[in-house]
C-alpha cells in the first residue's frame, strides 16, 4: 500500500497536468524529465529545482554573451521550474522561500529585456505591501485600459505571464499581482489571506484607478482566484468587468476531492485547528455574488473535479450584471486548460470589447 505522504504528493502532481503546465511556461522537454525522473521516485521539488538551475545558468551564460532573447527565454523556463517545484511545498519551509526567492530573482531579470520592461509594482495595505509585476503594451496614446490578474491558491502571479502577451498585443496593460496569502505577498511579506479578502483586492483596483496612465478596469482570476475576484466584484465600484475562471461559490468543496486543501488553506491563511475550520466553512459567496454588477464573464469545465459548475452556474445567476456571460465546456478540466488557446483569447477579446 502507497503511504499517505505519497498519495498526498501525487495528488498534487496530478494538479499540474501537462495543460496546465506548458501554456503556463514550463518548458515541455522539462516537463518530460520531471515527469520521468518523478516516476522513478526522484523528489519532485528536487528536480524542479535542478531544472531551474540549468535554466538560470544557461540565461547567465547568454547575458554574458549579449544574446538578450535567448536569456530572456532561459530565465522564463527557470522561472516556471522553480514556480511548479516549490507548489508541491506546502508549509513555508526555508526550501519553499529559496526557491521562490531564485523565481524572483529570474523574473526580474527577464523583465529587464522587455520594451516596455516589465515594472515592479508594490499595493500598500495595512503596513505592508502587495507584491506585482506590470506589463504595459508599446506604443500607447492616452489612457491605458488595464486588466489586474489574480492567481489561486499554488500557481500565483509568475504563472499567467504568458498570458500578458495576449493583452499587450491588444493594447491593455496586465497586472499580475499576489494578494494576501499569495506568492511573494505572503512568503516575504508576511501578508496572510482574511476572509474580507476582496478589500485588499479592492485596493489594488483603487490604487491603479488613481494612476493616471490607466482607464477602464478588469479583473480575472483563475481557480480559487476566480473566487477571490467574484467577491472583489462585489464591492467595488471601479470595476468595469471580470473573468471567473474555474472559480468556486463554496471553496471547501475542494477539500471532498483533495483532502490536503486544508494544509493549503492553512498556509494561505495561517490559521490552524478550530480557527482554520470556521475560516474554510464561512469562504462563499452567498449574499455576495448578487452584488456584482459590473460586465461578467463565467468560464468552467462541467467534468471540473475541484470546483464545481453548479457553483459558478449559481454565482452568474445571482449576479445583478446586465452584461454577463457563462461558458461551460462539456470537456473542460479545472480552469479549462485543455482549451487553453481558446480560453485566453476569449479573456482577452472580452476585455478588449468592454475596456477599450
């Protein structure tokens, strides 16, 4: 019998399926070798790690050589090898913060190499700051529609960077931001989800509606984000249209299909025993979701293991936009990355129809 820490283990594995792994930038032939060397029971951080090191030396190496574009790949494939090793650390270990710190460290490199470069953002919310990563399209004239992009519970904001590529030929800037609980936000800010998420959300729309570059607002968030940009949705009063993608009326269901989801209820919150349990029981989105009123969009895969389509069909029923759509696939896995294509241009088309 395969022991328990195995089972958890694998379980988490089977969370990054090569769909969602590749269009979020792992390299494919690393994806390969970590597979392959995982399932000869290699330590799957362990090799992630490993693979993000070659990655980092080959960007240092061209840098050196003045090849800009071929660093700037290098240090991206590190970037994801280091982001999808260090998901399966659940408790904030020494080993999880190296290797985020390295992620970091490669990101801000390769976001030199872009024009515009990629810039540091930081949302100050009760004395400390939310942690983002701006990429502004070329050639703008006027205000800037924006699109603030809000990760889950594992994956965080380095993972949707492909997809600033979508906006930035459209002419939206892209926000990719940790909140509380989330990435570098959490790790080295200490800054830990509430259940009044969405008003340190909610910040971060009011700090870049007071920014004179930007113009229309959106949000999207993928998985438990999804949630987390429904409740935001809720409240605000600058948002002008959102995205759930794969999101949750009820987020303890996860926990039926992946009972470790309470240690990462746990890490994101950092809460534990009888405190943790009333943080996981009261996360919903009742009397809630009738509240959003700005243009909507609902994306979910009907088979979805993690989150159900009964929650978001209730969450785009509720909701009082008179300008809302629900997409179901029939086929669509968790945040349907087996459309992935598909999907990220439906996203950015419908922000580009409703923000520019």
């Amino acid at each position: 019998m395969m022991n328990p820490d195995k089972q958890e283990m694998n379980a988490i594995v089977r969370t990054v399926p090569i769909d969602r792994a590749i269009p979020n930038g792992l390299d494919v032939n690393d994806f390969v070798v970590l597979m392959r060397e995982y399932e000869k029971g290699g330590d799957y951080a362990d090799i992630c790690d490993s693979l993000g090191d070659r990655s980092r030396a080959s960007a240092d190496h061209a840098m050196r050589q003045g090849h800009l574009m071929t660093a700037t790949t290098f240090y991206l494939n590190a970037v994801a090898a280091y982001r999808v090793g260090q998901y399966t650390i659940i408790p904030d270990t020494d080993k999880k913060l190296g290797m985020y710190r390295k992620l970091i460290d490669c990101y801000s490199e390769a976001a030199k190499l872009y024009t515009p470069e990629i810039e540091r953002i930081e949302v100050p919310y009760k004395n400390s700051k939310m942690a983002g990563w701006l990429r502004m399209p070329q050639n703008t004239a006027g205000k800037v529609p924006v699109v603030i992009s809000i990760g889950g519970a594992d994956g965080w904001r380095e993972e949707h960077h492909n997809y600033s590529s979508y906006y930035a030929e459209r002419g939206l800037a892209y926000l990719m931001i940790d909140g509380p609980g989330q990435g570098e936000t959490r790790l080295f800010n200490k800054m830990y989800m509430e259940l009044n998420n969405e008003e340190a959300l909610n910040e971060i729309v009011e700090y870049v509606s007071i920014d004179n570059r930007f113009g229309k607002i959106g949000m999207v968030g993928y998985s438990f984000g999804g949630y987390l940009v429904a409740r935001t949705a809720g409240i605000s009063k600058k948002l002008d249209a959102c995205v759930i993608n794969g999101g949750s009326y009820f987020p303890k269901e996860i926990i039926k299909f992946i009972p470790h989801f309470s240690k990462v209820f746990s890490a994101l919150s950092n809460k534990k025993g009888t405190e943790l349990e009333k943080f996981i029981d009261n996360m919903t989105m009742e009397g809630h979701a009738s509240n959003i009123t700005c243009s909507l969009l609902v994306n979910h895969g009907i088979p979805d293991p993690l989150f159900s389509a009964e929650g978001v069909e209730k969450i785009y029923n509720e909701a009082r936009s008179t300008d809302k759509t629900l997409k179901l696939w029939k086929d669509g896995n968790h945040c349907v990355t087996n459309h992935a294509s598909e999907t990220i241009t439906m996203f950015a088309d419908f922000f580009m129809d409703r923000l520019k």
